[in-house]
C-alpha cells in the first residue's frame, strides 16, 4: 500500500495525514474484496525496514493502526471477516501486541473472509525464522531434516494456513515486491499502478482484478497443456 506520504506532500500536508487517508483507502478495498468473494486478503501495513523511518512517524503509523483496529472491528464481525495478523512482533510495545491479539480473538469465529495484516514483517525475516523452526524440530528429533519438502517449509511460514496468493497489487508506481511474502509470490500474478495508496478505491481494485481474469496461470506447463490440448 504504497504513496500515503506522497499523497500527503502533493497537498502540502503532513506525512501523518496521508497515512490517515490510507485508512479509508483500506476499508474500501476490504469492502471490495469481500463483496466480490475473496477468501483472503494480506494487507502490508508496516515492513521490518519501516523502523528506520524517523521515530516520529513510526509512532504515529502504530497510534494510527492500533486506532484503525478499534474502530474497524464491529464492521469486520458484521461482514464475518477474521483478522490475522503476521510479522515479528518483538520490537512492538506491549500494550499495542496486546490490542493485535485483541483484534484476533474478537474475530476469531468469523468464516467469510480472512484479513492477513503484515505489521513488522519483512519476507527474508519469515523465511529465517521459518529455517530455525525447522532446525529446532530437527534438532529436537521431531522429523528427519532429509525428508524435508517445499510443503513443510510452507507451513512453518508466517501464512501457513493460506494457500499461496493468486494476485499481488503494489500501489504508488514501483515496480518491486520489496521484500513481501518472498517464498509465497512464486507464481502470484504481479500487477503494479501508478496510483496512490489513499486514491487506490473499488473502480481501481475492480481494473486490478479485470487484468488477473487476462492472465493465463501455467505454473511451468505450456498454454496447450493448460488449454487442455
């Protein structure tokens, strides 16, 4: 979800500001996607690099999450949506770890949707701590590390009760996944737009999502082969 500070500085406002517009931004795209089916959607909020950013705005980028969690969670449990949330969380101050399991467990019986919130992640990160609890287990004599497969790594990662994502949006005119859900986005479909986070709304999801329809998925195969010939 990127461009809120860019957003912010093309109107001469504080950075704080067009990240307070990016939460309206996220509630749209919610909305969105639970309307139009989506089992499960991963919001990246804050990356394990967005602590070198200046204190000041880390803090208010955390006052403004743990608000956003309050103030969403009734509207998640009326559209049956359940939050998760995924990263490493040792840095965080513990009343805000407190409210993000909060957030879990006041939705946890919801079915419909579930709403993967990376805080705190960086895909190098998950892949490392995904080894080490592997090596422990291994260490321990739980499993034989020469049997190890891509599905046992898989369910030592942070999403390791989701199936891989079928599509990736990355806002604000980059063209680089920066370090998110590494091992997952294998054979996700990439799609990049200029616009910014806080302008990103339904007709823009609803353009993201006609491009993946175009996409041919083969996962290695030839387009005959997927095509059925």
């Amino acid at each position: 979800m990127d461009g809120n500070g860019r957003w912010a500085s093309r109107r001469a406002l504080p950075r704080h500001l067009g990240h307070r517009a990016g939460v309206k931004a996220v509630r749209a795209v919610v909305e969105g996607c639970a309307r139009r089916g989506v089992e499960a959607l991963t919001l990246f909020a804050f990356s394990s690099e967005n602590w070198q950013r200046p204190a000041d705005e880390v803090s208010r980028l955390l006052e403004l999450f743990v608000e956003a969690i309050d103030g969403e969670i009734e509207e998640l449990n009326r559209n049956g949506i359940r939050l998760h949330f995924i990263g490493d969380f040792t840095a965080l101050k513990p009343d805000v770890f407190a409210r993000l399991r909060s957030g879990e467990a006041r939705t946890a019986g919801n079915g419909s949707m579930t709403l993967h919130v990376a805080l705190s992640y960086g895909g190098r990160w998950d892949i490392v701590q995904a080894t080490r609890t592997l090596a422990a287990r291994a260490v321990a004599g739980e499993f034989d590390p020469a049997t190890l497969n891509e599905e046992d790594f898989s369910r030592a990662l942070a999403l390791c009760d989701a199936q891989d994502p079928d599509l990736f949006i990355r806002t604000g005119g980059e063209h680089r996944i920066s370090n998110f859900l590494l091992w997952n986005l294998a054979y996700t479909e990439l799609y990049f737009c200029d616009t910014l986070w806080p302008d990103f709304g339904d007709a823009e999801l609803e353009v993201a999502f006609r491009h993946f329809a175009g996409r041919q998925r083969r996962f290695g195969q030839t387009s005959a082969q997927v095509q059925g010939g």
